[in-house]
C-alpha cells in the first residue's frame, strides 16, 4: 500500500493543504525542492493519471518564461520538464493506493479528504 504526498514546503498552498488534511503517520510527505522525484515515481503518478499532461503545472513561473505556452508539447516534453524541475509539477500530488489526487481544486482536495479518512 502507498500513501504519499508529494508536496512543495515552501508552497503557502501545499502548507494549508496539508494542515486541512490532517494526513496519518503512514502518509510519507516528500518536499520535492529537497527530494527530487525519481523517473520511476513519475512513471507511477502517470499510470495512475493517465498522462504526464495531467501532472503538470501550467501555472509554473517557468513555463510563462521560456514561453512555452506557446509550443506544442508532448507527453515526453511533459515527463522531461518535470523532472527537470519540481515547480512543473502540478501540487500537491496525493498518491492513496492506487487512487492519485492532483493539485489544489477544492474538489480534488474533498477527494483526497474522503479517501483519507473513510
């Protein structure tokens, strides 16, 4: 069983988030400034959601400055930036055994809450 929720702990969202979920001690939380995702955890996000689009951000800093809104991307340009660079990824990503919640909405969020605390 997996449980874990990778997360930025500099993120004023990803902070309130975590305070909102309460999560137990089995929760691993990864800061992903200071462990980077692996190629294989991201392999395994992207099973879980389908595709590496859906785990990025497009709201990153970044992508406005290299004007990449403006290029079209594939799904290994998408897998590459990630892993190039934690602040592509679209956060908090919770992983609950085989249920993945991305990003910040408030329905994602009751999601993860829900599945969390049955």
């Amino acid at each position: 069983m997996t449980k874990k929720i990778y997360h930025l702990s500099t993120c004023d969202t990803c902070k309130r988030i975590l305070k909102e979920l309460q999560p137990p001690n089995d929760v691993t939380l990864q800061d992903i400034k200071t462990v980077s995702i692996s190629p294989a955890q991201l392999e395994g996000m992207k099973n879980l959601s389908g595709s590496y689009e859906s785990l990025f951000s497009k709201r990153a800093r970044m992508y406005k400055e290299r004007g990449l809104a403006d290029k079209n991307l594939t799904e290994e340009d998408y897998k590459s930036l990630i892993l190039e660079h934690y602040t592509f990824l679209k956060r908090p990503v919770i992983l609950l055994d085989n249920q993945i919640f991305i990003g910040n909405s408030i329905k994602e969020i009751a999601a993860a809450k829900d599945a969390l605390n049955p």
